[in-house]
C-alpha cells in the first residue's frame, strides 16, 4: 500500500474525515432545513445560486492572500470559517436578512477553503498514487458519513437546530487541527501560461457544476418531501447510502492508477446517468426514493476518484496550482449556479422537481469527453 506513505496526504485525508463528519450531520442538512424553515422551494435554489455568485466574486481575493501567506494558512482558514455557516442557518426562519448573512458567511468560507484545499492536495499528493490516495479519502468520508446523517437528524429533532447546528460548528472547527502538523506551499508571486493549462480542467468543474446542482441539490429536496419533510427519516438515508459507499470505496482509484482510466471514466459516467434517471423516477415513492439515494453512493466511489485524478494531476503540472483552482472553481461556479437558477425557474413555474435532476444529464457528454481526453493522453 505505497499510496499510504504520504504521511502529509494521510493527514489531509484525516482532516478531510473530520470535516466530513461536519458535513454529512450538518451540511447535507442545509438545503432540506431551509425549505423546512419556511423558505420556498425556488427561494431556496436562489439561494444556493446567490451563494455561488458570491463565491465567484470572492474567489480572486484568494490568490491575494495566497502570494502572502502560502496555501497552508488559507486551508485553515476556509475550514474555520466554514464552521461559521452553520449556527446562522440554525437562525433562519424565513426569507430575510439572516438568510443572506448565511449565504455571504458561507461563500466566504466555501471559497478559501475549497479553492485552497484542492490546490493544497494536488500539490503534495503523488501523480502515480493519485486514484488510490483520493479513494481512501472518499472511503473515510462515506465510513463517516454513516454516523452524521443519524446525528445531525436525531439532534435536529430532539436537540434544535441551535445546539445540533452549534456541534456541528464545533466538529469543522477540530478539522483544522490535522494541518497543523502540515507543510506550508508558497505560491508563485507570477504565472505564465495558466489559462493553457486550465481550460480542460475549467470544463470539467463547469460541467461538474451543473451536475451536482441537479443531481445532489435538487435531489435532496426530492428526497425530504418524498420522506415527509422528516430530518430522521432523510439522516437515515443518508447513512445508508454512506454505508453503501463505504462498501465500494478503494474500487475505482486502484483501477486508474494501473491505466485503466478510460474504463474507469466510462463505467462512472454511465452509473452517474442511470442513477440520475432512477433518482427522478423515483420522485414521490418512499421505498423507491431510498434505494436511489444508496446507489448512488456507489456513483461517488466512481465518480470522484476518475473526475479529481485528471484535475488534481493537472493542476500539480501546471504553472501554480492556486490559480489553476481558482480558475477551475470560478467555472464550477459559473456551471452550478446556472442549473440553481434554472431549478428556481422550473419551480417557480410549477414544473414537479424531478425535472431539474434530469437537468443534470446535459453535463453529462461533455464531462465524458474531457476526461477521457485526458486519460487518452
């Protein structure tokens, strides 16, 4: 197992476990528990698709500090910030103005973080280990993910908002402490022939963007009002299909890392399709919503380890890393908040939600395509 020698990579993957423990009992919450606040369907995807457009304007000031201060710092940074988000969601109640602190405070959080985490592992991770390290990564993630959802919907319901919410904050902000024993990355103070390098990465993220609008944002919604707007019941099921995807987890990294990566790709973009349609078909059926919720688990363990391999092993190649992410994450962005802002829409007009998951099927080919030039190459 030489992919577990990177000590630096372990620590990342730990803290990475950390803040997925934060983000299954708490984030996978976030869209469901406005819309049980009593912000309606459209407002909530406008709201996702606000705090994407402040990400997008935020995101430049991130190579500012980064020249500064290097990626380790900021890494820190975006994980604590990111624990801020969720004692304002706790808060609220309707479309007002604490739903709009709640989205700039998150958007300030998500883009140092995610921004500068992506750069940081594509830096120290290993180009030849690559699949197998981000597939233990994924692996920790689901293994955890089984507890949160079961947590953070038991405390929702027994505890409030405020003290479940409170520990979930509290459970992000000890993410931080695996990157103290980390080594810092400085960034390049100039960069030649960073857009080159960038435009394949920036259409995977695109791409990846409009999906998960569709296919986790919208489908979560689907999920809670198939379950009956109940926090525990959408916790369960969420933590089956965490289990499931534990099952799965170390599968698809190993496959790439011995050149099979054009399979790879092909067997995650088919499974993403056929799960997407059996998610929209599945809208308003109890039994049948919660089996689609745990195969797709099994979409993630693919899905992931053959998306982030290419743009992780891009970024390491390319003139700096931060600006290829900020580049990469602009598009994410650009593609996320357009399929948010077309969910809004489709409700507004009346039109059933499991139309918007089918929405993400377009991002589908063109993310095919750009992977598998990558891996032909």
């Amino acid at each position: 197992m030489a992919y577990l020698q990177n000590r630096t990579i372990n620590r990342l993957n730990l803290h990475y476990g950390i803040s997925s423990l934060a983000m299954s009992g708490g984030g996978v919450f976030y869209a469901v528990f406005l819309l049980r606040a009593g912000v309606p369907v459209h407002f909530v995807f406008g709201a996702l698709a606000l705090l994407v457009g402040f990400r997008f304007l935020i995101r430049p000031s991130v190579l500012i500090f980064g020249k500064r201060w290097g990626l380790k710092p900021l890494v820190i940074f975006g994980t604590v910030a990111c624990a801020f988000q969720y004692p304002l969601l706790g808060e609220v109640q309707e479309v007002d103005r604490t739903l709009l602190a709640l989205c700039i405070v998150s958007a300030i959080g998500d883009t140092f973080y995610w921004t500068c985490y992506h750069a940081y592992y594509a830096s120290l991770g290993d180009v030849e280990q690559r699949g197998s390290q981000i597939s233990v990564r994924e692996a920790l993630a689901a293994i955890i993910g089984i507890i949160g959802p079961l947590l953070g919907g038991w405390a929702l319901m027994s505890l409030g908002p405020r003290i479940a919410f409170g520990a979930v904050a509290l459970v992000q902000l000890l993410a931080a402490l695996p990157l103290l024993a980390t080594p810092n990355v400085r960034v390049a103070p100039e960069s030649q022939g960073l857009l080159r390098a960038a435009v394949s990465g920036m259409v995977v993220f695109a791409c990846d963007g409009w999906i998960a609008a569709g296919y986790v944002f919208v489908w979560q919604i689907v999920l809670f009002v198939s379950l009956g707007q109940s926090f525990s019941a959408f916790g369960g099921a969420m933590a089956l299909a965490a289990f499931a995807g534990a099952i799965g987890g170390l599968v698809l990294g190993k496959l790439i890392d011995a050149g099979h990566g054009k399979r790879a790709v092909l067997l995650a973009m088919a499974t993403l399709a056929g799960s997407a349609l059996f998610r929209a078909a599945s809208s308003g059926t109890v039994t049948l919503a919660v089996i689609a919720n745990a195969s797709g688990a099994f979409v993630t363990c693919l899905y992931v380890p053959a998306t982030m391999t290419v743009v992780y092993n891009q970024a390491k190649h390319s003139p700096c890393p931060l600006r290829f992410h900020i580049a990469t994450e602009g598009a994410w962005d650009i593609g996320c908040g357009s399929a948010c802002l077309a969910a809004a829409l489709l409700s507004l007009m009346g039109i059933p939600l499991w139309v918007g998951i089918i929405l993400s099927l377009a991002g589908i080919a063109p993310l095919y395509v750009a992977l598998r030039k990558h891996y032909e190459q």
